[in-house]
C-alpha cells in the first residue's frame, strides 16, 4: 500500500479543467505543456505542478510510489455515455439478414432482434450475467473507459429488469471495475405475447414502482421511435419516471425523424441519443432546453447507415457526447474505436472528439463519487497514460488500446 502515488515527467496533458463542458474547448486552456507532474492520494488527486518540484518536495518521502511517464501523455479516463452492457445471447447471423436487405423491423419479425436477447437474457443466471458483465467492464477498462452508463432493457419484465439492475449494482460496486450508472430501460421493446397497451400498464403499474423501490437506477429511458413507443407513450412513461425521483433520457430518430427531439426539449431530459434524423429545428430547441445529444458512431458503422451529419452541429455549436452504445448488434467497448471513426470519416477535431467523451459525457453521466471527465486538483483520479508522447494518439489506434496504463479510482493499472 502506498500513501501517495507520484506521476512524474508527463508529456502533453489535455487537463479540460477550464473547459466549457458544453462548448467546443480551447486548445491553449484544455492542453498542459510537458514536463508536469501529478501526486495521487487515495481516489483524488492533491496536486498539479511542475514535475521537478513535485519530486523535491514528495520523493524523498517514503511510502510513495514514483512513476516516471519519460513524457508520454495524459488524457483523462473516458466516460461511455451509453451502452447496454448487460445481455445474453448471440446474434451474429443477422449480419447475413441485413445484407440481404431486411431492416430492423423485419429482422424483429424474423424471431431475431431485440426479443431474440431478451429471450436468452431471461434464462441466463444472475451469475452468468455478473461474469459476462466482468468480462466486457475488463475490456473496457483495458480501452480507457473509467465509467460507464449502463442500462436494463433486455428483461422486458418485472424479474428481469430487476435481476438485471441488482448485477449492475454489484458490477458497479466493484473497485477494479469503472464504475457504472445504472438506467431502467424497460420500455426498449413490446415483449412476445402481449399487446402495446397491456405491456405500457405493466411498465407503469409494476415494473416502475418496482424498479423505484429496488432504488439501484438513476434514470430511465425509453426507445422512442415509430413501431416501439410513440411520442404519447414515451411522454407518459418519462413524466411519471420523473415523478418517481429518476432523473430522463431518451433514444430518438435512429431510423427517421419522428418528433423525439421536440419532445426531449419540452421534457428536457438528460440525453437524447442516436438523433441522426432529428431536424435542425429540434436540434435548436434542445440546445436551449440544455439537452445533450449523443452520438453513437458505432451503430451506423455496424449496422452500414450514414454517419451523423456534424456540419450542423459545429454551425450551430450544439453540444454533444460520443459513446459505444455496446449492444448485441454493435460490440465494440472501446471508445478509442469510436473516436477514431469521429476523426477519420467525419473529420471531427481529436481535441472535440475527446471532450465529447470526457468532460461533455461527465454532464450526461456523473460520477457518484465526485468530478471526473477532467484532470484537475480535488478532482477524482480517473486519467489515461498514452503510449505515445502525443495525446492525439488516442485516436489512431482503432484495432487496439493506445494505452499504456489507466489511473482509476486513484489505482494504477499498468496495461
């Protein structure tokens, strides 16, 4: 056990302790020059300064542990805003289906798609779910990623939804693992054998006092999309979500534009994720409303659609997060993966790129701990060490981490 941990002679570190969460950051305010220093104490860290003062004043002290970076670069722990981490199952022959030109909706109709997790997810044992869940916390841990918003959603009933928010509670309880905030996203789909207004009094009169007096989910969230819930029935379920302590988000416009936006500003939720159909109009309104979009790049590469169209968004200077959206059909944990899809095909900044999945997401999903998603002195000590002296690398390494060692929770963990 050591008293204090000491990272000494960091190269380039993109801090974001000035930064505006919600506005594009300034390179010369969010990037320290080389040669800083950072002390660690327990999960904070206590002091930034210059590498060869710090060493002075703390490396002749004992109980410390010094590591030297020899100038690789810092950037903060990343933060997935989104993912449905938990589920069981496999899907993988519906690559074969949507080549051949099924959509969503006719995989669904096939037996595959949502309910075909949900089925799988219903029989696995909550032992299953909290060792497949390890296994994907590991791998994105490996990948950067020091926190996680996790969501239900793959129960689709009262046990299950429950069995799944108790295994992210003891997912998130675990101090090697980033940590995890939990959302109820029972409203994800209509399950087998019950019809649309029967499974909407199910989710209001007893999955959600359920989920409430369960007390594990901070939120809630609903797959607000035409042929799954509509405008009515998603306003219905997130007011009365509201009404029972959990803070919103929303799905909207994956497929088409449908109203979700207009609806995210009147409620304004958290989030409104997806959005790649949403009007610029809406856009505005959610902007005003104080409603992040998120972007979830991964899903329109695995599923073969355009990308988000990001012109708008830097015209209008709308703020945003990025995130894996880990899900059967989009298996990807590793945010560097999705950043460098942000920077190589839409040609978004890296220094953009990386505040939408640091400080941005940190307004989307806050630490239950204290502030993260920046390096800064009192703050929590979540930070990534590159195994480059440029931090841009973070981003050019699509097929495998450009890290060389993550600070989570004020450990460090050599890759």
């Amino acid at each position: 056990m050591f008293v204090r941990t000491l990272l000494l002679n960091c190269g380039p570190m993109v801090h974001f302790s000035s930064a505006d969460a919600l506005s594009p950051p300034n390179y010369e305010n969010t990037v320290s020059p080389i040669g800083k220093g950072i002390i660690i104490e327990k999960d904070r860290i206590i002091k930034i300064g210059e590498s060869s003062e710090l060493e002075s004043e703390y490396g002749t002290q004992s109980g410390h542990r010094i590591i030297d970076l020899n100038g690789r670069a810092i950037i903060p722990g990343l933060i997935d805003a989104h993912s449905h981490l938990l589920w069981s199952g496999d899907r993988s022959q519906e690559v074969r289906w949507r080549l051949e030109g099924k959509s969503y909706r006719d995989i669904g109709a096939m037996g595959g798609g949502i309910q075909s997790t949900v089925n799988s997810t219903r029989q696995a044992s909550t032992e299953h779910l909290h060792q497949e869940g390890y296994i994907r916390l590991r791998e994105a841990l490996r990948s950067g990623t020091t926190h996680m918003e996790v969501k239900s959603g793959y129960g689709l009933d009262t046990e299950t939804e429950l069995k799944l928010l108790d295994v992210i509670s003891r997912l998130g309880s675990d101090g090697d693992l980033p940590s995890l905030d939990p959302t109820w996203m029972g409203a994800h789909d209509v399950p087998h054998g019950m019809n649309h207004g029967d499974y909407m009094d199910a989710l209001m009169g007893e999955q959600l006092p359920a989920i409430v007096e369960q007390g594990i989910a901070r939120s809630a969230d609903v797959f607000c999309e035409p042929g799954w819930f509509s405008l009515e029935n998603s306003e219905d379920i997130l007011r009365a979500s509201r009404s029972s302590g959990l803070e919103l988000r929303m799905h909207i416009d994956e497929f088409e534009s449908s109203g979700g936006g207009a609806l995210a500003a009147e409620l304004k939720v958290q989030t409104a994720d997806h959005a790649y159909h949403t009007p610029l109009d809406e856009r505005l309104n959610m902007k005003d409303a104080g409603v992040l979009t998120g972007f979830l790049p991964g899903t329109p590469y695995a599923m073969g659609d355009t990308w988000p169209n990001m012109d708008q968004i830097h015209t209008h200077n709308i703020p945003y997060t990025l995130a894996t959206d880990f899900n059967p059909n989009c298996q990807t944990l590793s945010l560097p993966f999705i950043a460098s899809l942000m920077v190589q095909r839409c040609k978004v900044q890296p220094l953009e790129v990386l505040a939408a999945m640091t400080v941005t997401a940190a307004q989307s999903t806050p630490h239950p701990n204290g502030e993260h998603g920046i390096i800064k002195e009192g703050g929590l000590a979540n930070l990534n060490i590159l195994d480059s002296p440029h931090w841009e690398s973070f981003c050019l390494k699509p097929s495998h981490s450009p890290f060389s060692a993550t600070v989570l929770n004020g450990s460090f963990i050599a890759h």
